[in-house]
C-alpha cells in the first residue's frame, strides 16, 4: 500500500517540476530556441525552468526574435522560482557584449559558469533536473573545463562510475559507446570491459529511465560486415562477441554485432529497444537521419537527470529566427519524463516482493525463446 501511496504522489507531483537550464553559448541559439520553447504555456503546466543565464541577454533576443511580451521573472536563488514563469537567476549583472553568430571568449566563458553553477544547484537539491543549452566545445576549453564535451564533464562533475550518451526519440534510442573520441582512437579503447559496462548502463537505463521492463538491445560492428569472420578485422569475433555473451549471461539481453549499414538500413533496429554504436557517428548519423530537428541527448548513468537538444550552436542562423525548437521543447518533455519514471521505478523497487518460483519460471522462458530468436548473431 505504500508504494502505490508513493506513485500516487508522484502523479500529483509532476507539474511541480524544477528544470535547471543552463544558457551554453549565448551567441548561438541557445536564447532563442529557449524563448520559442516557452512562449507556448503550455509547457509551465509541467515544470518550472530556471534558466541559469541573464535577463539582459534574454531581454535582447526577445527584441531580436519579435517576442516583447514574453513573461519572465528574475530570482536570486533557485527555491524562489515561481510556478507559470520562466525564471532566470542572473550569472552575471554586468552588460554583455553580443556577437550573435560568433565565436568569442566570453561566450565560452559564461557558457562554462552557468553550467557550473547549474551543477551545484542540482546536486544541492534546488531542482530537480537539467537541460543543457548548445556550447562551443572550442571556446568553452579552460584550466577548469578540459572536456570533450558535457557528458565527459557532467560524468566527473558528479562523481559517476560510468555514463552514456543516448540519442533518443520516438523511433529509437541510441547509445554511443565511446562518446566524442576520434575515431582512429576507437578501437584501441574498445575492451570487452568496457562494453560490458555500456551495456549495464544502457540496460539499467532503459529499464529505471524509459521504463522498458525487458529492454532488447542491439550492438554494433567496429568492422565492415561484422569483420566477415576474421577477413576484415578481428575485433567483433575476439571482443564484441565473447562481451555480447558475457552481457547475455548476466540477464542483459544483448545481440550482435551487427553491420550497422544493413541494421539501419534494412530497419532491423524496429526489433530493439535500444541499439549500442561503438562511436560518435556510427549512431549519429542514423540517428540525425531519422530525426534531425526533433531528437534528444540524455546522458544515461548519472545520479541526475539531464538533456540537451541534439544539435549545436548553430552560429551560422543565430539571431535569424530560423531555429527550430522543437529538440529543445523535446528535451524539456523527456527530462521531466525521465524524472518522472526514475521516481515510479524507484517507489516500486524500493521495498520489492521475493520474485515468486512462477514468475520466475515465466522470465527465464521469455529469455530463453528470445535467446533463440536471435541465436544466429550471438
């Protein structure tokens, strides 16, 4: 009875969810995918942003973009953020110089303390999670910010034992196993251990973020048609395979590897929940394919939530009221999703029943017609 208590509480609780936004670059279209995102309402009926910015910043893209009464509320610490408005605690009071469209210092500058101070607000409990706007990975590089990207900061940041990239939207979630590495750099990382442990993630994932309670996942090749065998490359018979099984017979249901040219090219990544890329563009540009204006990053394996819009910083139509904010909008959604499923997941499995014999028997008989399912690529 508790624990249905509990999920009650979380349905009535939703609405009164905190999201953390950092700015990114604000010389990009960080500010005005943001103000499109929230001029629809809507949206306040779910959350409560607190952009981690400048109101004079805001105030001059709302001119920009022809949005003069937008609503929105300055505050000088996250637990005074006010329902049904956006509200922005000032990073910085003095004027700005903006380069709509240009790389600058100042840019990365305040792009690298809004997410710092974002960081420690959600890790203080002063909301609940974070969307992270758009930076330059170039001008954002620092003494204190000497990272690929955010999932490499965000992963230290919060003391993770390991994280994951993954690219979600409607039609499927991927993971990219090895994150921003250059590519002639994958397959030296590439180790049974390490799959084995992207795989835990993505499982794990899948399950307590997507609520997906026997999620099948795909992993694919490093080589040209899975290697063929030994002809062109070794990797996916002496590595990914024996990983793939290791990861079987711990009760993840892992398959592959497959070519990833005839997986998503012949649809078969319909049949998975989730599909495991070895690098950046392996998973990237499948994914982009399908959905290019509209998808998601999350960082799976945090102890908190956080996404992003699958895109850049886009400087070469910033301040032309040309970006599409749909990605945004989207990561705006699947953080307050996501939140959502960790809270119901972690209500249900918090005080969990001794699995009874017959239901065990039904798991282990779904696993096994599976495993034979998908024998020929295990």
């Amino acid at each position: 009875m508790e624990n249905i208590h509990e999920i009650e509480n979380v349905d009535n609780d939703i609405k009164t969810i905190k999201i953390g936004i950092s700015q990114g670059d604000f010389n990009g279209v960080g500010y005005e995918i943001l103000l499109k995102t929230f001029s629809d309402a809507r949206i306040m009926e779910h959350c409560t942003p607190i952009l981690y910015g400048s109101s004079k910043i805001l105030s001059y893209y709302k001119k920009m973009i022809n949005t003069p009464d937008f609503p929105f509320t300055n505050i000088k610490s996250a637990e005074q953020a006010e329902k049904g408005k956006l509200n922005v605690l000032n990073i910085i009071h003095d004027e700005v110089k903006i380069d709509v469209g240009q790389e600058t210092e100042m840019g990365g500058k305040l792009a690298a303390l809004s997410l710092e101070m974002a960081c420690e607000d959600l890790v203080n409990g002063k909301y609940d999670a974070m969307v992270t706007n758009p930076i330059s990975k170039k001008n954002i590089q620092s003494v204190d910010f000497h990272f690929p990207g955010h999932t490499e900061y965000l992963t230290q940041k919060f003391g993770a034992k390991d994280s994951l990239m993954i690219m979600s939207c409607g039609r499927i979630k991927i993971g990219i196993m090895t994150n921003h590495l250059a590519l002639k750099d994958v397959p030296k990382v590439i180790t049974e251990d390490l799959i084995l442990r992207k795989l835990r993630t993505m499982d794990n994932s899948l399950k307590r973020d997507f609520g997906i309670r026997m999620p099948k996942i795909a992993v694919m090749a490093l080589n040209p048609h899975a290697g063929d065998h030994g002809v062109n490359g070794e990797e996916d018979e002496t590595i990914i395979r024996p990983a793939i099984k290791k990861a079987f017979n711990e009760g993840i249901l892992a398959f592959g590897p497959f070519p990833s040219d005839g997986f998503f090219g012949s649809t078969d990544f319909n049949n998975y929940d989730g599909v495991l890329a070895l690098y950046h563009d392996q998973g990237l540009i499948p994914f982009k394919l399908m959905s290019f204006a509209e998808g998601v990053n999350f960082t799976a394996g945090l102890p908190y939530v956080r996404t992003s819009p699958a895109h850049g910083t886009a400087y070469h139509i910033a301040g032309k009221n040309e970006a599409n904010a749909q990605s945004f909008r989207n990561a705006v959604y699947l953080a307050i999703d996501i939140t959502k499923n960790r809270r119901e997941y972690d209500a249900l499995t918090a005080d969990t029943l001794k699995i009874s014999r017959k239901d065990n028997i039904i798991d282990e008989d779904i696993t096994k017609e599976l495993q034979k399912e998908d024998s020929s690529t295990i």
